[in-house]
C-alpha cells in the first residue's frame, strides 16, 4: 500500500483555494479524509473553510468530523441568507443540540436574535432534515422564542388544539409578521405532532397558572439543562475554557481578515 502524501496544511490549503475548480478538486480529493480534515483545520478564515468542503462531491463525513465549533463559524457567515440551510442537514444530530446550545445562548441567556435567524435557516431546511433537527430542538426554546408572536384569535382554537383539529394555516391562528407565519408553517410542514405540541406549550393547555409563570418556569427548566449539557461535555472533552471564551471564539466580528481575504470576498 502506498504511504499517503505528505503535505503541510497550511500551505495546501493556499495552494487549493488558488487552483481553478476542477484542479482543486481532484488535488484535495487525491489525499485521505485525515489530511483533508487538517487542510480544513488550518484554513482559519471560514468562508475559506467552506470552499473546501465543497471540493469534494458529498461533504456531509468531513461536517460531522470537524469540531463543532468550526463548522458554526462557517455556517454564521451565511446567517440570515438561507445558504445555511445547504449544510445544516451535513450536522449530526449531537452536532445539531451542540450548535443549538453555542449559538443561541450568550453569556448563558437566550440570544432571541440569533435563535430567530436559525430558526429561519431551518425552516429553509429540506422538511425531513426539518423533522430530525426538531426532534433535538427543545419546544420549550421555541416556545420562548415565539409566545409573543403567535396568539390564538378566538376561544375556539383552544379546542381545536385539544381534538388535534389545528395546524399552521388554521384561521384561529394568528401571527404577528411574516417570518414567525413561515417558520411556523415549516414546523407544521415537517412534523404536525411536534407543532401541536409547540401550540400546548404555547398557551399551556390544561396547565393551572398564570401562562407568563408557567413559561418563565419552563424557561429557567430550559436554561438549567442547557447549562448541564455543555458542563458534561466540556468535562468528557478535558475542556477547561470558560464558556465566555468559547463564544468569543465564533464571534465573527473579533475574526482579522488579511488582505488576501479581503480581496477574495470582493471578486
């Protein structure tokens, strides 16, 4: 067997970003998954990064292979545009609830702004990743996110949601713009059980309370187990960053691009 070819990360990574197409594609597609996955290590610039997943005909394997920290800080340069949606269905779904957790907390509050453009590059989603993301996206979250943008119109909608006669274009519903109509349809769209269950936890059905208590405990249940899952896996990992630390490092607007890049993102 031939030993594979030598290469120093770095200086590949130069090498094949500045090859037409085609060459770059066959180069990077001559070394074994390893050497890729270093090549793409050492591309610190994530626009970069992505180039190179995209040389190679499927990059779903080199995803969910890379830390998933650095595939957030390629997938946040397409925040907001739908792009994303081309390679969140590439994440495993430990990568997904990992994402989930990094990207939409800071400083361990819910960042609504950054939940509110994922939840738009999920509901770009093929409906069947839709699906699979859904089941690890906690409905609570969603709930948080969306209770003040989704009302029921009339005390029949109440009912409806209990005999499961309801779904996201029932005119019982009503939205407080078009991207919560949208996301709200592709929920529907992708799992109608798990938008039913969004509309209990929204208007808490059957729940004795007052609906802000009864949501503001299920926040704080929401925020305790996020807390619990990145302590864990930091621990299984030997991580001994601050949480702090690890936002700052897919934030970026604290990222310098060279003069390289800069040029490269005006062509």
């Amino acid at each position: 067997m031939n030993s594979p070819k030598e290469v120093i990360p770095q200086a590949e990574s130069e090498k094949l970003l500045a090859l037409p197409p085609q060459q770059a594609e066959e180069r990077f597609q001559s070394y074994e998954k390893q050497q890729q996955l270093d090549i793409i290590r050492a591309t610190p610039n994530p626009k970069k990064r992505e180039k190179l997943y995209y040389l190679v005909p499927d990059c779903t394997e080199l995803i969910r292979e890379s830390p998933t920290v650095e595939v957030l800080q390629v997938l946040d340069t397409m925040l907001g545009t739908g792009l994303a949606s081309a390679l969140l269905p590439c994440l495993s779904n430990q990568q997904f609830e990992e994402l989930v957790d990094i990207a939409v907390w800071r400083d361990g509050d819910l960042d609504e702004d950054s939940l509110n453009l994922w939840l738009y590059e999920l509901s770009e989603c093929d409906r069947e990743e839709l699906a699979r993301f859904l089941t690890e996206l906690d409905i609570r979250l969603l709930a948080v996110l969306l209770h003040k943008r989704i009302k029921l119109k009339s005390t029949i909608g109440a009912m409806l949601i209990e005999t499961e006669q309801i779904d996201a274009g029932s005119p019982a519903i009503g939205y407080s713009d078009e991207q919560t109509r949208a996301i709200s349809h592709a929920i529907c769209e992708a799992d109608a059980e798990i938008f039913l269950m969004l509309l209990r936890e929204l208007f808490a059905i059957d729940t004795e309370g007052e609906l802000d208590e009864i949501q503001q405990a299920a926040f704080n249940t929401v925020q305790a187990d996020r807390e619990y899952r990145v302590e864990q896996r930091d621990k299984a990992v030997g991580i001994d960053v601050t949480e702090g630390e690890l936002t700052r490092q897919v934030d970026l607007e604290s990222l310098e691009l060279d003069e390289g890049d800069e040029h490269d993102e005006s062509e």
